[in-house]
C-alpha cells in the first residue's frame, strides 16, 4: 500500500462522513427537540436526490438541481410534519416507529409511480469534473474535495445558527424544556415544523449531492439511514457536534477498515482468503465502534449525561 492511496481513502473517508453528517443533522435536531424517532428520514434523502436529477435533466443546471433538492424536501418535511408528525409527539416511540415506517412505503411507492422503478443519473458539471493535483502531486476528484468543503461549511453554518441565533436558542430551550418556552410565549408548533424542514432540507441535499457519484434510485435513503443512526448514537442524541465527530469517525472507519483489514490479513492467508475475510470483518466495524464508545460513554461522546 502506498502513501499515496492512504491518503485517498483518507480523503474518501471525510468526503463519506461529511455526508453522513448532513443526513445525522437533521435526524438528531429532530430526535433531540421534539424526542421523535423519524424511520422516514432516509425517504427525504430520497426525496432531493430525485428532485435534483429531475430538475437537472429539465434544464441542465446543478445549481438548480441542489436548490430544487433543498426545496423539495424541506417542502415534503413540513407537510410530512403538519399532517403526520405532529399527532405523534404525545405517542410512544412504538407509534412513532409504525407511523414514519408506514411514510418510508409511501414515499418509496409514490417515488416509483412518478419516476419509474428505472435509476436516474445525476452527472457532475463541467467545472467540478475532473481531478485536481494536491500537495505530494497527490490527484484527486475536484467534486469529491468539494463535497466536503460544502459539508465543513454547512456544519460551520449550524454550529452559527444553534449558537448565535435567536432561532437556535429556542432550539436549544425547546430541547431542554419544551412546556416552559411554551408557556413563554413560543409558538411551539411552528418551532417544531421549521426544525423539521431544516432537517429534511440536509438530508434532501446530501442526496443530491451524493446522487451525482451514484445512481438515484427508490430505496437509496434507508441503508444510509442506518449509518446516520449509528452517528448520532456514537456523538450523542441532540448534539450537532457529536454528529459530526461522530459522522467522520463512521466514515474513516468504514472506509480505512475496507483498505487496511485485506491488506493485514493478506499476511497470514492467501489472497482470496484475506479479501473475503477482511471484507466480512470491515462491514462490522462501525458497530464494533459503536460498541465501544457506548460502553465508554453510554450517552455518546457529546451527549447529555442523564440526571
């Protein structure tokens, strides 16, 4: 293995966590303010990975394709949210679980009687296709370095609004104490749908983005779901931070563990034994680092400790 490709994997490594992360954003403000476990996140996901590649191929423009994106799945978070959600703040998770499971078949169908069951293709512009030449004489894809620029300054944006913001502070009031900000005088209805949009609106653009270096298809939103839950449990529920430590960490890991574990077995077997083994093994290592941390801080790296 060369330095070289290290560094590569390193780079695909973030590139995949900052991704993650604009997916575990939305899903640990939701869970974090309103305590409701949203299985339909990853169908938003879905949602602005076809509106980009609708808006894309009507037009040509990305630009237009990730506005759309933002905009298609923000719009589908609020009406999910006024019509759906919102009866189930007061239920058990078990309601929450059947309700938005129930979402992600409607949207997966509803998807599939728009566009077809066939894979769109969203292609990247002309002016971030192409490598470019890092320190080392190191190539790679402008479009990926972009990625995860975009991504930094997303989270840099978040951090500014939960922070510095008057909507951020009512954010974090109604994570702490929803019934006294309400007795304060926040319309805690709206606060709730405008928190939810946000986070349908990240996790619309990481589909578009993400749909220009793979196909768009039904069904592309749930496995990434399950990474952005394993996120949000290794950073802490409600804690932009700890989603995006806890995005990276995910992302390196699966991605390195992919690179490194072949390799070291390959020093004790053959080479179609070491493949197939360290494959096998690299798929489980997120858990094995979810495991891990849990069993160091039950709370996740950024969580509240309990009373």
């Amino acid at each position: 293995m060369t330095a070289i490709l290290f560094i590569e994997q390193v780079l695909n490594g973030l590139q995949f966590g900052v991704m993650l992360f604009l997916m575990a954003a939305g899903l640990t403000l939701v869970f974090g303010v309103m305590g409701l476990i949203n299985l339909a996140h990853g169908s938003l996901y879905m949602v602005g990975a076809f509106a980009a590649a609708a808006v894309a191929g009507a037009t040509g423009s990305f630009l237009l394709a990730l506005i759309a994106a933002l905009a298609a799945a923000a719009a589908a978070g609020a009406i999910v949210e006024l019509v759906v959600i919102r009866r189930l703040y007061d239920r058990d998770h078990l309601d929450q679980v059947l309700a938005t499971f129930a979402l992600i078949l409607i949207f997966s169908e509803g998807t599939r009687w728009i566009f077809g069951s066939f894979p769109l293709f969203l292609d990247i512009p002309d002016y971030l296709s192409g490598p470019v030449t890092l320190p080392g004489g190191i190539q790679y894809p402008l479009y990926r370095l972009t990625l995860i620029a975009i991504g930094l300054v997303i989270a840099g944006g978040l951090f500014w609004l939960i922070s510095c913001t008057r909507l951020g502070i009512r954010i974090r009031a109604g994570e702490s104490d929803r019934e006294m900000i309400a007795a304060l005088g926040v319309d805690i209805s709206r606060l709730y749908t405008v928190v939810f949009a946000l986070g349908a609106a990240l996790a619309g653009l990481a589909g578009a983005l993400v749909g220009a270096i793979q196909s768009v298809q039904v069904g592309m939103g749930e496995p990434v779901l399950i990474l952005a839950f394993v996120v949000i449990v290794i950073g802490g529920i409600g804690s932009i931070k700890g989603a995006l430590v806890g995005a990276i960490l995910v992302g390196l890991t699966d991605t390195l563990g992919g690179l490194l574990l072949p390799a070291l077995f390959a020093l004790f077997m053959d080479n179609s034994a070491a493949q197939t083994t360290g494959s096998a093994l690299a798929s489980m290592l997120i858990y094995i680092l979810m495991a891990c941390v849990l069993v160091w801080k039950p709370q996740g790296l950024y969580g509240a400790r309990p009373a």
